[in-house]
C-alpha cells in the first residue's frame, strides 16, 4: 500500500508514521509513507528521526495549498491520513486567516486531488471542539456543530466540505473527531509540555480563569490506534469520536503536573480568562467502539508519568523550539 499523511512531521502525524514504519498496524506492514509538511513552527524534522532510515519513508516539504503538488503527490496512494492543520487555538483568536487558509481551503484541495485520483480511503482527522461546549453528558457524532473559536470553526467548516465530497461525489471519507492529546513530542505551547517544560526551568504555569474548564485526556498512541481502526474499517461518510475517558480540570491536571516535578502551588499564576473560552468538552465513543473495538489502552496516570519523564530527558528537543517561538498556554 502507499499511504500519504498531511502533517506528518507535527505531534500527532509523526507518532502514526512512527507507528505504522514500526510494524504497529498489521495492515499497513511494508507500506510506503509519504509525509507532507509544510514545516511551520509546529512541524519538525526530529519528530521524525526515530524513522529517518526507513526506505519506507519519503519527505517532502510543501503546503497542502499548492494544489499542484497535491495532485502530484496523491496519484498511486491508497490511503490518505489527514492531519495537516492549524490547531492552536490562541493563535487563531490572534489571527483567524491562517487558520480559515490552511484547514478550510488546503482540506478542499486535497479531497480534489484524491477524488481525481480515486484514492481508496480518506481520514480526515478533526477535533471534538467543533462541537461547542456541553454543561453534562457527552457528544454523539450526530449533535450538531457549534463551534465558538475560529480555530474551532475552521475545523468544523473542513469537516463539512469532507462530508459533502462523500455524499456529492462518493469519496470514501472517514472523519475522527478526537478530544484533548498529549504524549511526546507534543510542541510546547499545548498545556502539558508548557507546564512541565516551563516548571523544569523554574518559571510559573499559567492558569486561565478559575480552572474549572474541564477536558477529556487522550494519550496519542491510543488516538492512532483509532484512526488506524477507521482507515481499516470505518465505513465510508461516517465521523467517528475518538476519546480517553479521563475528564479533568485545568486545575486538577495542574495539580497533577504541579506533583510530577515536585511543586505547590505557588508555581501557579492566574491569568485572564481566554476569549469564548469552552467550560467542557466530552465525547461520546459508543460509536468506534461498538463498530470497531476501539478503547483507550493507557491509563493516564501511567501516560502522564511517561510524558514527563519524557519531556525531562528530551530537553535538547524542547528548549530549542521555546526559544524560538512566543507561546502561551493550551486549550
């Protein structure tokens, strides 16, 4: 099989490329990869450099936006996995257009280009944050959308056009709606590596509010085993929510990371709250798991330990990337 991946080179798609020239997913043994990445700030070579050797493995850098070597790229590929995206969500409040660009116009150019080639499967990764906010009980993949952020919207608006590449020209289109990721290799602007990386240097974590914004936690390894799930066998024009089943607040994981490295509280400065801020998101998986038997492998206490620990003796990885770029704290 030949299997291209968007954003390959950022958290989530380099830990499935990893994953699948690793011999992780039986189905995709001895398959071809071709990464495209644009190499933002987010995107980085040595997310990939546990596969580098592979003979499996080609890279190019370029931006799902030139719809030229998108057409190129996609001639041959059975399966397409589709992570390339603007995803952090003060950036977009910051500046939308990116984000309308990138994940609204860039999907439409690559579901063009796979349906002129008549590529075998499309998964196009999206988030549980286009559902909005909900005070209790959790999402079905049928509650309808409202998205509050525009990074949240830009979302929501690329999952329609995948739909209606299904419904008006037969793609065969999956979409995985996931809730909040964390694992290695994560860019640390996201709320785990921002912490710990910042408490290992001895600097305050900041807290959005009163902290009581709630999220549902999702270890990335158990996120790619679900997209894999769906690229084997999800059914064509179906969305798919993919969770880890630990809901925490802001404060309670803060605590916890507080914990992790050995500090109280006191490392702890509040910050005004973030514009149409989300109180809680939570998805339900009934559906993946019902279909596909799909469920969430690691525990997050054994999850968080590992990414700690993973972050402190990886600062070689990390503090190049901080220096580079003016973060804030995740959704």
């Amino acid at each position: 099989m030949r299997v291209l991946v968007t954003g390959g080179a950022g958290f989530i798609g380099s830990h499935y490329v990893r994953q699948v020239l690793s011999g992780a997913y039986p189905a995709l043994a001895g398959s071809e990869v071709v990464v495209l990445d644009k190499l933002t700030y987010a995107g980085n070579m040595a997310n990939l450099d546990p596969v580098a050797g592979s003979e499996r493995l080609r890279f190019v850098r370029g931006d799902i936006c030139d719809a030229g070597l998108v057409s190129e790229l996609m001639q041959g590929m059975d399966l397409v996995v589709h992570f390339a995206a603007e995803s952090h969500v003060d950036r977009s409040i910051l500046s939308a257009g990116d984000f309308v660009l990138t994940n609204v116009l860039g999907t439409q150019y690559l579901l063009q280009a796979a349906l002129d080639a008549s590529v075998g499967k499309f998964v196009h990764v999206s988030t549980d944050e286009v559902y909005g906010s909900i005070a209790e009980g959790s999402w079905p993949e049928d509650h309808p959308l409202l998205p509050n952020s525009p990074y949240s919207a830009s979302k929501a608006s690329s999952d329609l056009i995948a739909r209606s590449f299904h419904r008006t020209y037969g793609l065969p289109v999956c979409i995985t709606r996931c809730s909040n990721n964390y694992g290695p290799y994560q860019f640390p602007e996201k709320v785990i590596p921002l912490f710990v990386t910042n408490l290992f240097d001895g600097a305050k974590v900041p807290l959005y509010g009163d902290g009581l914004n709630v999220r549902d936690w999702l270890h990335v390894d158990d996120h790619c085993a679900g997209i894999q799930l769906v690229a084997e066998n999800g059914r064509a024009g179906e969305v798919y929510n993919i969770g880890g089943g630990t809901e925490l607040t802001n404060r309670e994981l803060t605590e916890l990371l507080l914990e992790s490295v050995g500090a109280d509280f006191s490392m702890v400065e509040p910050v005004e709250d973030r514009k149409g801020h989300d109180r809680r998101y939570s998805v339900d998986i009934s559906k993946i798991s019902g279909e596909l038997g799909y469920q969430p492998k690691v525990p997050f206490d054994q999850g968080l330990r590992s990414t700690v620990e993973w972050y402190r003796d990886n600062r070689s990885w990390w503090e190049p990337l901080k220096k580079r770029a003016a973060l804030a704290s995740s959704r």
